[in-house]
C-alpha cells in the first residue's frame, strides 16, 4: 500500500493550455491512494495496482471560478482511478524459457476535459487521471503513443531466450478511450489528440511490436532493436479524418555498471 501527495501552487492559468486534463494542471492538491500486489508461484505471475486519486483543482471555468480571475478557489472536484493488470505463464523447464502474459490496464477520463478551451459542457470535475510515473513504455507499447490517462487497453505478450545472450519480445495492444469525449493522451501525458466535441468513438487502433535484445560480456553490454507498427483504429478515423497507420523504429547501445 502507498499514499503520496501531489500539490501545485500556481495560479490556475499558468498550465492549463489543454484542458483539464493538462499534465500537472496548475492549482491542485491531489491525493493519491493506492496499492501493489505481487504474486509468484511456480510457473505462474500476477500483478494487480490500483490507486485512486481525489482532492480539488482550480481553473477558470465554472460556476466559482469567478474568484480573483485565476480559478483559485479549487471549483473542481477530483475523483480519478487507474489499474495495472497482468497474469504470466512461463515454461521455465524448456529450453527457450517462452512466457506468454494477458494484460489489461485502464485509467479514467473526464467528459468534461475540454470545457475551458471551447468544449459545450460546464467545467465541474477533474477525474482524468494524473499519471505520476515517469514513463510507460515497458508497459503500453514500445511506440509510446499510449499514456496511462484516458485509456483502456487489452494486451498479450510474449516473450522468449533461444539462447542465453538473446531475448525476444512479441507483443500486441489494443488501445482505446475510457471515456469518448476526453482526448487521446501519449506516453509524455499530454494531449495526442483533442476528440471532437461530438466524438463517439473509442477504440484508437492496435499496435504490434517486436524486440530483440542481444546481450555482450556478461550483460554489461547490450543491443536492442525495436519495431512497432500502429494500425489506426475508429477514433483517428474519426478524429484526424485518415486511417493511416505508423511505423516506428529504433536500436540502441546501452552500458550496465
């Protein structure tokens, strides 16, 4: 179990260039209550975090953000939540060692989220969820088009070492909105897209990566190669007015101590 405390002092104008559901939106006191659940067994693993996060932010919308011209009187409720999900299999009597793990994550969205920056609703709630980790992307998609923020995700992985010095990774996600008329947020927690007003679709698209990493003198020196490929799904259809998918790629050298 965890409880942290985020709180930001600045007037409620000085972030909030997208919407309520800015990363790190200015005047907040955010509550953070949460918990990790780890479990091994044998061939088995399963994670489970949840956290809830409520308290009060201030913006310029609404019907007591009239006062001092900022938002500071915190108008907005907060009541915002996320999970972490997973179970695994690995064979580790076989030679290769494959595990083959079912994910699902989500984190709550706001219909709201866009109402001080021309959407049709009143601003009142603040419930997208603030992602306070520092990075997703060992958790949804090497591609990094996905936060934990206005998102529901179903995925399978798998994983496996035909030799001792090589790993590789396949792995699938299907991305979509928790909530239709939030936005689309990436991986850096800012807005990818701004959903239309009249928006009502959820599912964003589908990503396939694959990752192969090749270890040197011992695994203090490795390589890795990484493709990922998103194909476009109802939402960007909708949204961006194309169904183009993407295409990403990188390799890497990196140095362990």
């Amino acid at each position: 179990p965890y409880y942290f405390l985020y709180s930001n002092q600045y007037n409620s104008q000085d972030n909030r260039s997208q919407g309520l559901g800015s990363a790190r939106h200015s005047n907040q006191t955010r509550h953070n209550v949460g918990g990790r659940i780890e479990m091994r067994k044998g061939n088995v693993d399963v994670i489970n975090e949840t956290l809830y996060q409520f308290g009060q932010m201030g913006d310029t919308g609404g019907a007591n953000a009239a006062q001092n011209g900022y938002g500071n009187s915190k108008n907005l409720h907060i009541s915002a939540w996320a999970t972490r999900n997973w179970i695994g299999y690995t064979q580790y009597e076989w030679a290769w060692k494959p595990r083959l793990a079912f994910n699902f994550d989500y984190a709550s969205g706001d219909g709201r989220a866009n109402c001080n920056i021309g959407g049709n609703t009143e601003c009142k709630t603040a419930n997208t969820f603030e992602n306070m980790y520092p990075t997703n992307h060992l958790h949804m998609g090497y591609m990094d088009v996905q936060g934990w923020k206005n998102m529901m995700a179903f995925a399978v992985n798998l994983q496996f070492r035909p030799t001792k010095e090589d790993h590789i990774e396949v792995w699938a996600s299907r991305f979509n909105l928790a909530n239709t008329k939030d936005n689309w947020y990436r991986a850096t927690q800012g807005v990818y897209v701004f959903s239309r007003v009249d928006n009502n679709k959820r599912h964003v698209g589908d990503e396939i990566d694959l990752a192969w990493t090749h270890l040197f003198m011992d695994g203090k020196l490795s390589f890795q190669a990484v493709y990922g490929h998103m194909f476009a799904g109802a939402y960007i259809a909708e949204n961006l007015g194309t169904s183009a998918d993407q295409d990403w790629a990188y390799v890497q050298l990196w140095m362990n101590f």
